[in-house]
C-alpha cells in the first residue's frame, strides 16, 4: 500500500497553504499505511539561504549532538537560524558555498545524524506514525509554499524509522525530493551499481534509488520529465512515484500501470494522489480526477 | 426520493443505510457527498436507482443485481466488479479494472477507463465513451467491450469469447487478438448502442474495427511455443 500525494500552486503565490493542503490529503491516506508519515515542501527561497533539516538520532541526547553539530559548520557560512523540535535540527546557513561540504561536515563520523533535507526551497520533515502526529509535532499545516510532496507509509521491505520514512531527499543534490508507493524490483542490481560508484545509500528502503537515480541524471544535464521518462525502463516493478524540484513537480507509473495515481489539474492547482479520496477531502471545488494511465510521465512547470 | 448524505458517516453507515431505506420499499435513492469513498453500494441486489452525487472510491457497487446506478463523478479501481445485471453509468472517468468479472448489465463509462478495463468479463457490455488503458478486455470470456475512443498497449490479450469493438486507434493488439470483419448485425448492434446510451454526435458504427481471439490459444500446441511464452 503507501498514500503518495502532490500539490503545486498555479496562482503564482509563494506563500500558499500548501501545508493544510497536504496534511489534509494525508489525512485521508492515512489508512493506507500507518507506520510513518512524512512531506517536503518548497518554499519560496527567496532569502537564497541553504535550509536544513538534520536527523539528530533515533534516540539519545539530541541537544548534546546539536551543539557538535553547530561547531561543525561554523564556518562554512554564516548560521542565521537554529531551532529543535524532536529529533531534528533545522538549520539556516547564508552564503554556504559548498553545499556538499556541509552535507559531508554535518554527518562525518557520527552514524546516528542524518541530513534528512538540504536545499535554498525544500524542506523535509518525516517520522514513525500518522499524519495527525505529523502536523502535531512540526506544525505542518501552518506551512506556507509553492508546491510539496507527503507520504504515508506501509513497510513491507524495510525498517520502520525516521530514515527510512519518505519523502526522500536525494542526498548531495539539493532541492530534489521524491515519493514512491509500490516496490523497485531491480532495486539489488541498482543498488550495488551506485555502490560501485562510492555512492552512499542511507537506508535499504528501494525507494530511496529513485532519488538517486533522478539526482544522477539531473547532473547530467537530463530535464526532470527526461530522467522520469528514462527511469520506466530502468526500474523494474511496480511504481508511482512523483518526484519536485524547486521549478517542477512531476510523476511517473510503471508500464503495467499496477499502482494507482489520481491526477487532476484545473486553472488555480495541480493535485495527485494515490487515491480520489485525499483530492476531494483536501481541494474544494468542481474539477474532474483522471486515473494515470500505464507508463505515463507528466511534469508540470511551476 | 430518499437522500442520504456522506459527511460525517462511515462508508458501513452509509450502505447500511441503503439496505434499510430500500428494505422500506423505497425505489429511488441518492448519495450526496460520497467523496470519493470505496465500497459505496456494494451487493446492491434490487432493481432500485441509485445515483451518487459525485466520485466514488473503489469497488463501486460491485457484485449488484438490478439497480440503475448513476454517478455523477469519477470511479475508482473495480467500479462494477462482477455486476451480474442492471446498467452502471459514469459521468467521468474510471480506475483500474472497471467492470472486471462483470457477468451481465451494461456499464457505460462517458470519459476514460485506466488499465484493464474490462477484464475476464463473462457476459454483458462494457461501454467506454472515451479511450480505455493498457490491457482492457484481458482473457474475456464472453460479453461485448465497445471503445469508442482509442485503446493502450494489449488490447484484448488472451481473450475467449468476448467480442470488442474499437471507434478509435488500437495501439497495439494483445496476444491472440485479431482483427474481424464487422458484419451487418454488428453494425446494427453498435448503432442501437449507442444511440441509446451516448449524446449526439454519435460514432458511426461502420467506423469501428471489429475484434476477437484468434483461438489460438484456446489449446496448447507445441508448435506455437513462442506465443504461448509470452503470453504466460
């Protein structure tokens, strides 16, 4: 099972209710799997600052790991904002040049951190439980944006923990994010090949190759709907995933069109999700809802 | 007319409430605000109307006997599973697997069916005003799918006896699925149809591209051993 769903404002506001919009789809999956939820949203990024959301641990002494955590990328910029709700710490660095160093820096040497997002618009917040604890504990409906991703997860491959929860951030590439309901069955084979390669993968959740894979060949110069097409014949098994940069919120269902995706579009919004019944708890109004059919690839342009 | 609204009632509220309000002898009900919830009207074995006032979720009165049923919305994955008689009709699109197993009736889809439409039907049409997805009308057995629109990727694979007309492009033939010449009584068939269920303009029914099982896979030989590779 797993509940996917997408959202992108098409009025032009930065700052719109992206947050409730979301929560209130994931709401309505919230049967489709209990074990974790989680969304990325994007924000307007208009400061230009790198955000970051840092996985202190599972458990442990998380206000001790911060403080190392904040030693470490002095520096690297300048830290115009520290907060800690649970078990992240979200940081706001300006005039971080580099990225990936602060990424390596946060992480070095300590297996319990993690920085679960990174990027000048996106922000990923995930944790074991239901949508309800979600927006409980981070205020998720409170959150204003342009467009976002959330999910709610059934585990059937893989650990139930923060990390292996989605959406997931494609470490190293900022401000790519990816939600995925169904199995990549060539995941082993994948896996192995970036492993080769020295890519570090964090989980063994399958879906976090997706990230991977789109983030490889973004770098190499692919459009978002060039790697989501390139990506059907790449991955074997059942999927519909959507996948958001900070310009474009896009998906893609696998040739034998075995996992559900629900799309509509109208005049103000785009929404989708794994099933009808998220679009209407969460958009009012009157517009029609389309089922994906196999193989199909869109992206829409914000 | 009796009315019953979705908001603030479970899906088991809601259809037991249709079962008492038709055990009372009432013929002609309404579901306001389904929004899109799954299992709406399920087993609904009298010849009552129903009409629901917006999408439904999955499994939209599958395996009922009787009733007209009109939603004025979409559908979601299995609308009309295993329908034995009545007509079911779609003011919207249509999920995965619409009127799969379906025995009898008639279910008519006024926009586009996703993937396997119309699969193992064993009786009744299956009427897609719109284009249907990959696979519809998998391993048919009896029955009539019409697709007036254009059709995905194996369309009519592995079928028996169910025989398919297409208005539109068929994008690719499914295993064993043939072309067939469309005789006088098929066009007669089609026209009456048609005429009955969509608005004008209607397709003409000479323009539809008749299709059925080749056979070859009704028994096993040797000698086809590569079909039958990929078919499985």
């Amino acid at each position: 099972m797993c509940g996917i769903v997408g959202f992108l404002d098409k009025t032009h506001n930065a700052h719109a209710a992206v947050g409730s919009v979301l929560c209130a789809m994931l709401r309505a999956l919230g049967c489709r799997g209990p074990d974790s939820a989680g969304v990325a949203l994007y924000g307007s990024g208009e400061a230009g600052d790198l955000v970051l959301q840092i996985k202190l641990g599972e458990r442990g002494d998380f206000e001790a790991r911060s403080q190392e955590i904040v030693a470490r990328v002095q520096g690297l910029g300048t830290l115009r904002e520290r907060s800690r709700t649970a078990a992240y710490l979200r940081l706001v660095l300006s005039d971080a040049d580099d990225p990936r160093q602060v990424e390596r820096l946060i992480e070095a040497d300590d297996h319990h951190v993690e920085v679960v997002s990174m990027g000048r618009h996106l922000e990923i917040v995930k944790q074991v439980g239901s949508p309800q604890s979600l927006d409980a504990t981070y205020g998720v409906s409170k959150w204003t944006g342009t467009h976002g991703l959330g999910h709610t997860r059934l585990s059937t491959e893989s650990r139930i923990d923060l990390s292996h929860s989605q959406p997931f951030w494609a470490h190293g590439y900022p401000d790519l994010a990816i939600v995925h309901n169904g199995h990549i069955t060539n995941y082993d084979t994948m896996r192995r090949r970036y492993a080769q390669r020295g890519v570090r993968l964090y989980t063994h959740n399958d879906s976090e190759i997706i990230g991977v894979y789109l983030a490889e060949r973004l770098s190499r110069g692919s459009t978002l709907g060039e790697a989501l097409q390139a990506s059907l014949t790449d991955f074997d098994g059942s999927f519909s995933y959507l996948a958001a940069t900070p310009q474009a919120l896009g998906f893609a269902k696998d040739p034998f069109a075995l996992k559900p995706l629900l799309v509509t579009e109208t005049e103000t919004f785009v929404a989708v999700a794994t099933e009808e019944i998220a679009i209407r708890a969460a958009c009012a109004g009157t517009y029609t809802v389309r089922e994906a059919q196999a193989r199909e690839v869109r992206v829409w342009q914000r | 007319m009796a009315e019953i609204s979705y908001e603030g009632q479970t899906t088991r509220e809601i259809n037991a409430a249709l079962r008492r309000l038709v055990a009372q002898g009432e013929t002609e009900l309404v579901v306001r605000h389904p929004g899109a919830r799954h299992n709406l009207g399920v087993a609904t074995v009298q010849p009552v109307r129903l009409t629901f006032a917006g999408s439904v979720g999955y499994y939209c009165v599958g395996m009922s006997d009787g009733p007209t049923v009109e939603i004025h919305g979409s559908a979601g994955w299995g609308l009309a599973e295993s329908l034995l008689s009545g007509v079911v009709m779609v003011h919207g699109n249509a999920g995965n697997g619409a009127a799969a197993s379906m025995r009898g009736g008639t279910v008519v889809i006024y926009g586009d069916a996703a993937a396997r439409a119309g699969v193992s039907m064993k009786g009744g049409t299956l009427l897609i005003g719109g284009n249907c997805g990959y696979m519809a009308g998998f391993m048919g057995q009896k029955g009539t799918l019409i697709v007036c629109g254009d059709t995905g990727e194996a369309f009519a694979d592995s079928m028996y006896e169910t025989v398919c007309f297409v208005g539109g492009r068929i994008a690719e033939l499914g295993n064993d699925a043939i072309l067939a010449e469309l005789t006088a009584e098929d066009a007669t068939f089609l026209a009456t149809t048609l005429t009955r269920y969509l608005n004008a303009p209607l397709p003409d029914p000479a323009s539809f591209t008749k299709v059925v099982a080749g056979r070859k896979l009704w028994n096993f030989d040797q000698r086809e051993w590569a079909i039958w590779r990929e078919a499985l």
